[in-house]
C-alpha cells in the first residue's frame, strides 16, 4: 500500500504541475467577486478568516453585488486507500482506489442581502450522490446594522462547531457526527430540512442560532414524526470561542416513539488561523433504544480534539483523536494523522492514517486528491 500510495502521489504532484495557470479558470464565488480562490481558502476546502465571514455571511460580501459567471462549478475526490470503501460487511462493494465525489454546486445573489446555493453530490463515496444543500438565505436588516439578523431555509447543514463534511480536512469524517443510537437514525452528518434564525455575528461576540424542521432523516424509510428543534449559542472573544448547543426531536422506533436529545460544548482556538485548536464533547438520552421490546432508555457521548497547524500556505498537518460511546454500538476510538499540501490553489494532497480501535486496534492509511473548477 506505501508504495503504491507513493506512487500515486507522485503522478498527481506532476499532474498538478502540468495544469494551466489557476487564473484562467477559477470557481463560482472567485469569478463573481473578481478575487483568487486564495481569498478564502489556505488549502482548499480549508477555509481562512475571510472564508469564514463569508460564508457565515450567506456567500455574500456585504454590499458588494457579485459579477456574472458560469453558473456552475465543482470539486472531484479521489481516494486510494488500504481499506476497500464500500458500505457492505468488511467494506465489500467497492475496490480500494475510488471516485470518491463529484460535487456540483451553484450559487447567486437575491437582491441586495439575499442568496441561494444548491449544492448536489453527483458521486459521494463512490457511488450515487444526493442532494445536500438547497437553500435560500435573507439578511433581514442593513448589512450596516450592528447586530445581524439572518433567516435561511431549505436543506442544509446544522450549525455546529466544526463543519462535518463540506470543509473537513480528513477523509475520515468525525465519528461523533456519524454517531447514531439504536434504531434512531439521527445523526448530525447529514443535512435537515427546515429553517433557522441566526442573531448575532458568528466570527465575533455572542452568536445565537435556531433550527427547527420536521422530524425526518433521509433515507431512513421513517415516517416524518413530530417537529425537531435545535438551538446553538457561541460567544467568540477573540481567537477563543465558547460554545453549546442541544438538539431535540422523536422518532418511530420499534411501535413507539424515542423521544431523544444531544448536548454539545465546544472550545475553539483560532478556528481560521495558522494554528488552530478545536475541542467538542457531547451527551445524550434516547427514551427508546431499541435494546429490548418496550421502551428502555440509553444514555450516549462522544467527543473529539484536533489541531492544525498550517508550515506555510501549501503545507499543513493536522490530528485529531475521537471516541463515541453508547449500548447499542459499544465504546469506539481512533486517530487521525494528516499532512496535506496545494500543488496550486485550487487543488490539494492529502496522506492520513487512521488509527482506530473496534474494538480490535486497525491501520488505516488513505491518499487523496482534490480539485475545484
């Protein structure tokens, strides 16, 4: 696997190097707003502090109205791993070496203060991809008014500490937002359907956001059930940010209702600068767990810590140890360790391996490349 991994690392640093000047052909945002993808990102998807006030901000830059472009752009993954990646028993399904995702996303302004995105997953972890994100989002008062006021609605992602998939460094994603509980099928990876109110700057100061949407998780073949609430408030001094959040919702578990709910904390240091420090723990309680007939209730927890630090604006490293727990999936753990580099700003390599334990100790080293246009 080293070798090859080598090997194939080195046939996309000289693919990379033979692509033409990033400048002729950058993606959506960086046309529209007549800037480098370097704007927002150090590596990409890694966002920096501009990024993040963009984004935080609806993929606007206040008061300035974007130019025309493409309507469309992409990003593609490709993944070489000593794993298989399929989705069956011992991750059958899928060879070792994948087309990893292909992600299609558009996005524009609506008036002065408004916008949308669709974002669409042609290919997500090799195979058939969904829709994630669907949105239209409207700053409600003046982008001069001192505290913001936001609404947004659509699918889209919960606002959490630390993005789960669109700007996650690592392949591997984090365990506790995969983490589901029984036969409850909820889990904080995946986008909701509803919408959310935001008050409050969430680069600086205090922060509050709420969600509520119905009580649906795709896919799950369950039936919309009740209304799922959530709340999250961060107060950000500086380059520290303080968080919590709680999530809260039902769903049709074994002829009765699990009434369930999950509480975060997070402490974060210079999220978007050179050295970054990012902490989130959180509990649970599920009324129904599906252990035996009736309803028994479970508790759950997990958590995670990661740091980053970028050498320069190429080269970075990261690592990151995270560790789930509840009855019915046992207690789990493992480590990511991670070097990424940016052959040029629009595309990255990464090399990670994932220690991970369960229970029994397993390697895991994956490669890949990424590439916006």
């Amino acid at each position: 696997m080293l070798k090859r991994s080598f090997a194939i690392l080195g046939l996309l640093l000289a693919a990379a190097a033979s692509r033409p000047d990033p400048a002729l052909a950058i993606p959506l945002f960086a046309t529209q707003y007549g800037v480098t993808c370097e704007k927002c990102h150090s590596v990409i998807p890694h966002l920096n502090a501009f990024g993040a006030a963009f984004v935080a901000y609806g993929y606007r830059i206040p008061g300035v109205k974007p130019g025309p472009a493409f309507p469309i752009s992409a990003k593609t993954n490709l993944v070489d791993s000593s794993m298989n990646q399929g989705d069956g028993p011992n991750r059958a399904g899928l060879p070792k070496a994948i087309v990893d995702e292909v992600e299609l996303f558009t996005a524009g302004a609506i008036g002065s203060r408004a916008s949308y995105l669709v974002e669409q997953y042609a290919v997500d972890g090799g195979e058939h991809g969904l829709l994630r994100d669907a949105w239209v989002n409207d700053r409600l008062n003046p982008w001069t008014a001192r505290i913001p006021v936001y609404v947004q609605a659509g699918s889209f992602t919960l606002p959490l500490p630390v993005d789960p998939e669109t700007f996650r460094d690592s392949y591997q994603g984090y365990s506790l937002d995969e983490q589901t509980v029984g036969s409850n099928p909820f889990n904080f990876f995946d986008p909701k359907i509803g919408a959310r109110l935001g008050v409050g700057d969430p680069l600086r100061g205090l922060n509050v956001q709420l969600f509520a949407g119905p009580g649906h998780d795709r896919q799950s073949g369950l039936a919309t059930t009740g209304t799922d609430a959530m709340a999250f408030v961060q107060d950000t001094m500086g380059p520290f940010a303080l968080g919590v959040y709680h999530y809260q919702g039902e769903r049709p578990v074994n002829g009765s209702l699990d009434h369930f709910d999950r509480t975060g904390y997070s402490a974060v240091f210079d999220q978007w600068g050179r050295l970054s420090f990012e902490n989130v723990l959180q509990t649970g309680w599920d009324s129904n767990c599906g252990l035996l007939p009736g309803s028994i209730g479970c508790s759950s927890s997990g958590g995670f810590t990661q740091l980053r630090y970028a050498f320069n604006r190429r080269l970075y490293a990261s690592a990151r140890y995270e560790g789930t727990s509840d009855p019915t999936g046992g207690f789990t753990r493992d480590g990511v360790v991670m070097f990424g580099y940016a052959p040029t700003e629009r595309s990255r390599i990464t090399i990670e391996d994932v220690i991970g334990h369960v229970p029994q100790t397993m390697n895991t080293m994956n490669i890949q490349f990424t590439i916006a246009y």
